[in-house]
C-alpha cells in the first residue's frame, strides 16, 4: 500500500477494477486493454501479493545460490527492450517496500553482469525479454522449476515480432499451470492469443476493455488529417512543430512524437529537423540499446521536444506529457493507428492527432477509418505552414556507408547506367549523373578482329 500510494493511485482503472479481484484471489486472467489503461500496475500488484502470501521455502535461498543458478519465482516477459526497462521501473516503485529482488534482462547492454547477476543472485522476480531469456536459460543461469506467478504482457506484439516459437519453448519448461498464477494481456485478444492462454493456463478468465478504450481515446484525441505531396511533407512537418511546440520566445511548450515506417525515413528526418533549428530523438530497432534508453530519457525529460520512432515505439511505452502525435507515414495496420493516437491523451489529458497523407499513404485511409468507425475530415494546410527549410549537409544512409568499396566510393547500381544513387539536398531523393569509371589500362595490344572470307559455292550456276 505505500508503494500504490507513491504511485499516486487512488482510484482503480477499468481493467484494474475487472481483473484484480480476480487476480488476488489466484485465479488466472487474460486481459485485452489498451497501453496507458493501468494493466502494468495491475498484474503487477497480483504478482507482489502472491509471493508474499507464499514466501520461499526454508532453505530455498541458500540452495540457489549453492547451486549457481538462481530460481526466480515469478517470470514476466515483455516484447520490446523498452517495455522491459519500463516495466523494471514500476516494479521497484510499487514493490520498492517489500524486500523482494527485482531483476530485468534484456539485449543490447551488460550482457556479461546480467548473468553473473542471475548466476550468484538471489531473484524473486525476472523480467525480461524472450531472446536474452532463453539464452541464459539455456547457460543454466537460472532456472525456472520454482516459478509461481507467470506474467505475459503485450501478447500480440510477441506474434507480430516472431517470438511465438520463443514464447513457447519457456512456457513448456514451467511448472504445470495450476501450481502457479498466470495473467496474459493484450491489446487485441486475438485468436491466437486466447489459444496459447486455454494452452498454458488454467481455465483463466477472459476480460476485455477494448472497445470502451478504443472509443475513449478517440474522443479524448483531436485528429486532423492534412493532404500533402509526398516531397513537402517535412516542410509541412517543421511548420507544424514550430506552430505547436514553440512558444513566444521560442521555447518548447509540448511534445512530440513522429512516427515513421521505415528506419531509413526516421534517420533522414532526425537530419532534417536538427538542421532546422528543432532538435529530434530517434528510436528504432537498428540504434544501439544505450543510445535508445537515452534517447527516451532525454524525451521524457524534456530536454528534447520531438522524438522521431517506428513503431518499436508505438505500443507498450508509457510516456507522460505527449501533447502530439504526429504520423509523418500512416500505418499500414489499421490497429497500429489506434496504439500510436494512444501516445496522447492519457490520464485525462487532451491530445493532438496530426497525420500527413501523401500519394502512398491515402490507401490506408479507408482501412483506418473502417477500424475507428469513423472518418476524419480531410483538410489542406495553410500557406504560412508550408516553410522554407535548411538543407543538411549531404550525408549517405547507413546501407549505402556499408556498401563501399576498398577506394571508399558508393558502388553503381546494377541496372542504373552508370548513375549513382545519392542523398539530395531537397526532401526527395534524386538520381545525379555521374560520369562512368575510367576502362582499366592494360599492356597487351587490342586484338584485331579477322574478316571472315566470302564462301565460294560449289554449285555451277
């Protein structure tokens, strides 16, 4: 109780309120809410409740550590790095009083202490993600024979990531599922999810808050919907941010966050923002781990207004202060849509929806609207939002850094005619002319080609 009070919590949530009656009475749950609805706290306090109802067996502890492995007795797996360190800093704030040991593993970073952490450790509760998971399973590092509370969250991010197969292998090695608790949530409770929970829990109960979540953040979030050409959508985009973020005097007065579909699209949007005065995070799968915690700190902190992300960004994260969301791409998944205008508008609060719909992105349009029950008028941008940008510095995108030669030079293109493919100084990639490659010097004379002799026809005319 003091934990959920530091937390601030007063009042229960929609899933809160359905499944924590359920959950603390050891019964097992699959739960479909929405990201930002409360969910993390939820199975959280489930979790930190049945472990102290059933503390560790005398002599548990001293064996673990004996035996160079640790036992963890509760196992929470998450899709993402980010959702995993998210998760990691609720638990030590709700759980913060208990004396309960806490410990999140993940790729990217101290792949070395981690384990040293789960091989001479005591751990109560392991959070991680299925790869690093799996690896040090397989290291004997831990072990999952003690294992009383499962908790899987973000169930249909795991299928879309491909982490089924992982996901399965360490359920299989748990304890049969009635001598432990287990909670599934998801943002879609599609079918494959409800089949991998009739598969490894026990009878749980299936609860939903999904459309009234839907219809909420809908109508708490103002959406717009701008029609632009495809080569003036980050004129459009800076017209915008300086409109909306920037104050009288400059200063930043919200937050953004940009959502893109390609990595390549992000790295060149984060070149063109800063180069035009608005400095921009950036969060993808490809960044370093380090790089992206950072990057996500700085946001979150404030320091920077505008943070560009796929969608490794759009589902799991809880983010305070977003004022605008921003879909520079429009998803090709009609849901992704719904989890991205879910990074505004939380706790209560008002948010901006602002999506740039070029020649592409228009077929997705009627997807989008089919999913919301809804249509969004369309609207064309004014003249004064439509800047005159600074051009960054020519710079080549990291595939094509990858692919010089020895001699440091970008290789032609099969196909183009001897044209190299560059980065423009304009929005839009533009194919330069250059000339071909000099024809290689060599010492041996040209051979001369022989003309062939007429035949003569033996045939007498």
């Amino acid at each position: 109780m003091v934990g959920i009070r530091a937390c601030g919590f007063t009042e229960c949530t929609p899933i809160q309120a359905l499944t924590l009656p359920l959950s603390l009475a050891g019964r097992d749950v699959a739960g479909q809410a929405q990201t930002g609805t409360g969910k993390t706290a939820a199975f959280l306090i489930a979790a930190f409740s049945r472990l102290l109802q059933k503390p560790p067996q005398n002599g548990e502890e001293v064996k673990t550590v004996s035996s160079g492995s640790s036992q963890p007795r509760g196992l929470l797996i998450a899709p993402t790095r980010e959702l995993a360190v998210q998760i990691e800093n609720d638990a030590r704030q709700l759980g913060g009083h208990l004396g309960l040991k806490i410990v999140a593993v993940y790729g990217g970073v101290d792949y070395e202490k981690q384990r040293e952490m789960l091989l001479n450790e005591r751990v109560d509760l392991l959070i991680g993600t299925p790869g690093r998971l799996i690896d040090y399973f397989k290291q004997k590092a831990y072990r999952v024979s003690a294992v009383e509370v499962l908790i899987i969250d973000e169930a249909d991010r795991m299928f879309d990531m491909g982490f089924i197969e992982d996901l399965r292998f360490l359920l299989r090695r748990l304890p049969p599922f009635e001598q432990r608790l287990s909670m599934l949530f998801s943002a879609t409770l599609s079918y494959r999810a409800q089949e991998l929970s009739y598969e490894y829990m026990d009878s749980p109960e299936v609860i939903s808050t999904h459309m009234a979540m839907d219809s909420k953040a809908v109508s708490q979030v103002t959406q717009r919907l701008y029609h632009v050409e495809g080569k003036r959508k980050i004129s459009l985009l800076v017209g915008l941010l300086r409109r909306d973020l920037q104050g009288e005097v400059g200063e930043a007065c919200g937050r953004a966050m940009v959502f893109v579909n390609t990595k390549r699209m992000g790295e060149k949007l984060k070149e063109w923002l800063g180069h035009n005065g608005i400095p921009a995070g950036y969060l993808s799968g490809d960044v370093p781990q380090t790089k992206r915690l950072q990057a996500l700190q700085r946001f979150q902190e404030g320091l920077v207004p505008v943070l560009i992300a796929t969608d490794v960004a759009g589902r799991g994260l809880h983010i305070d202060g977003v004022t605008h969301v921003i879909n520079f791409d429009l998803p090709e998944n009609p849901e992704d849509y719904i989890h991205r205008i879910g990074r505004t508008a939380r706790a209560g609060a008002k948010g901006d929806a602002i999506s740039l719909v070029d020649e592409d992105g228009a077929y997705n349009l009627e997807a989008i609207f089919a999913y919301m029950g809804m249509e969004v008028a369309a609207e064309w941008p004014e003249d004064e939002l439509m800047v005159s940008l600074k051009s960054p510095p020519r710079t080549e995108y990291s595939g094509d850094v990858a692919a010089k030669n020895s001699r440091g030079r970008l290789p032609v293109r099969s196909g183009s005619g001897g044209r190299r493919v560059t980065q423009s100084s304009s929005p839009s990639i533009v194919v330069s002319e250059t000339p071909p490659a000099p024809l290689a010097d060599t010492s041996a004379p040209p051979r001369r080609r022989r003309r062939r002799k007429k035949a003569v026809s033996t045939v007498a005319e």
